[in-house]
C-alpha cells in the first residue's frame, strides 16, 4: 500500500507548510522547502478518508475532481462535528473573529478558535488579515454575521477565485491599506450590533505572501502570466515539478518548459501515492526531472488537456 496524503498543513512553529502522510496505523510529515523538487504517482483508485479520524468502513471510492474526499456517510458524521455548520454552539473555547484578504477587492469575514492562532488564515491561503475581537463561540458568530451585512463582505469565498488573483497580487503597503479601510468600519458600528461579550482586538495587518513565496513582482506565474491547475488525479498520473510557492492547500510548482502548475493537495488525499522515481520513501521524489501527467486547466479559465507532456 502506498502513502495517502492528509494534506497540507501550515502549524504554527514552522517557516512553511508540512504535507501530510498516512500509510496504515503510520503518520508522517514532510516539511516542504522552496527549491526542492516534489513528485509523485498516483496508483489504483481514490478511495474515501473516512471522517474524524476513523476509516470509513466501505473504502467508497470518491469521485477524482472532489476536494472532500469523503463518501456520503463519512462528509455527514465528518459535519455533524463541525464549528462552521453551527452543530456545536455549546462549545467553551475562545473563538476570533478576523478580516481576510486574498486579492484586490476579495476579502471576508470569518471566525477560528483561538487555540489555533493563525493556521486557520493560512490553509484558506489568506495572503493578509487582521483580528478583529475575541470572545465566546456565539458571540463570534454574531459578530461575523453582522459584519458580513455591514461591510458586504461574505463569509465564504470560492477557492478557484482566490487562485485566480493570486499572480496579480499589489504592493504590501496597498494590501494592508485595504485590510485596514476595512477594519475602520468595523469597528465604527459600536452600538450597531458589535455584541457586548465580544473582546476588541488592535488592527495589525499580518502578511502571509513572505510564507507562501509569493512575494516577488506579480505573485506567481509563469512564462506570459499562465498558471495551470491540476484538476484531478488519475491513476498512473504524475506530478514532478520544483516546489516555488504554496498557499492555503496548493502546491505550486514549475514544471520546466510546461511553466507553473498549481496542484490542490486535497485532490490528493484519498489516493495511495508512491514517490515518482528515486524518493524518500514518503510519497515524494527528490531530484527527478520535472513533468505532469494528469488533467490541467489554465487558472481563471480555459480548457482542460490531458497533460503536459
């Protein structure tokens, strides 16, 4: 049996983001290092992550295009559980409540526990955000609710667009200024819903585009401004490129004369992966050449192809 990839986490503590592994009872995890090359094959057929820790109990194969990677069953027990679906409004924890930019004009409103710090904002690939206040659980949600009328900003943003800005990305003095505008007139509804139970936390503008490696001119892209993503594994597929950035759950990676191709590490879970040539072991190929094997489509739009070479 192969590796299967948990994903991609970005823990506090660390310079960059750790891929996840599991093969059997065995976990691991890789540190990723810009400038170091990754590949893997995808074998046999994509199969359920189970949810809450626990194996799903049929192995039910998931479709290759889904980000979930959970059968019916498993994304039900999976969001029985979950904060953001208001199943567990009895929780004790301290929640925050934060403004999120991902590119010019797309920002949100959303809340994390506190106990998490700023992981959360990093796997959305948050490339700046603010907190806003700090309290109990319900207090945060009111908050978030009122501020996403107020300010008309939503709760929710479509990962493929926050790919999408991501080569076009302004000065870091211009996108903490928008973070900040936004924070003016949060804070300026005192008596208008801001709800009493709610801590106010200073604005401090927290710039992620050092961490994702995509704070040189123009983000990141490729040869005329293209950037492809992978839209799906396949078994048999390879990926092998040299890692220059990561954001949220991607992966970007030069692929040599085929440019910069995004992959989204939760179209990778799910698959039994093994290292693409001379590896390490743990699902990832060192010194490999650089290629992928698997449906891409160019970001923003455009048709789908079978792969790159």
């Amino acid at each position: 049996m192969g590796w299967q990839c948990t994903g991609l986490r970005w823990p506090d503590g660390h310079d960059g983001p750790v891929l996840g592994w599991r093969n059997g009872r065995r976990t691991r995890g890789s540190v990723l290092a810009y400038g170091t090359e990754l590949g893997f094959r995808a074998s046999g057929e994509r199969t359920c992550v189970g949810a809450r820790s626990n194996a799903c109990p049929t192995a039910a194969p998931v479709p290759e295009r889904s980000t979930g990677a959970r059968c019916a069953e498993c994304a039900r027990l999976d969001r029985a559980h979950s904060v953001a679906a208001d199943t567990i409004p009895d929780d004790p924890r301290t929640y925050r409540v934060y403004l999120a930019w991902f590119g010019t004009g797309l920002v949100k409103v959303g809340i994390t526990a506190e106990e998490r710090g700023a992981a959360r904002l990093r796997e959305q690939g948050a490339v700046v955000f603010s907190w806003l206040g700090r309290g109990p659980l319900m207090a945060a949600r009111r908050a978030e609710e009122v501020l996403r009328a107020a300010l008309g900003v939503p709760d929710r943003i479509a990962y493929a667009r926050k790919r999408a800005v991501r080569a076009e990305l302004p000065g870091a003095g211009e996108r903490a200024g928008e973070v900040a505008e936004l924070y003016g007139r949060a804070v300026a509804l005192d008596g208008g819903g801001w709800p009493e139970a709610l801590e106010r936390l200073p604005f401090e503008a927290v710039d992620h585009a050092g961490i994702f490696g995509i704070d040189g001119p123009g983000g990141v892209a490729g040869p005329g401004g293209t950037v492809r993503a992978v839209t799906g594994l396949v078994d048999g597929g390879v990926v092998v490129g040299r890692l220059v950035a990561a954001a949220g759950p991607d992966l970007h990676l030069d692929t040599g004369a085929d440019g910069v191709v995004v992959v989204d590490t939760r179209l990778m879970t799910g698959w039994a992966l093994t290292a693409a040539g001379a590896g390490t072991g743990n699902g990832i190929g060192n010194g490999i050449g650089t290629g992928v094997s698997v449906p891409t489509v160019v970001v923003g739009g455009g048709p789908s192809q079978d792969g790159l070479f």
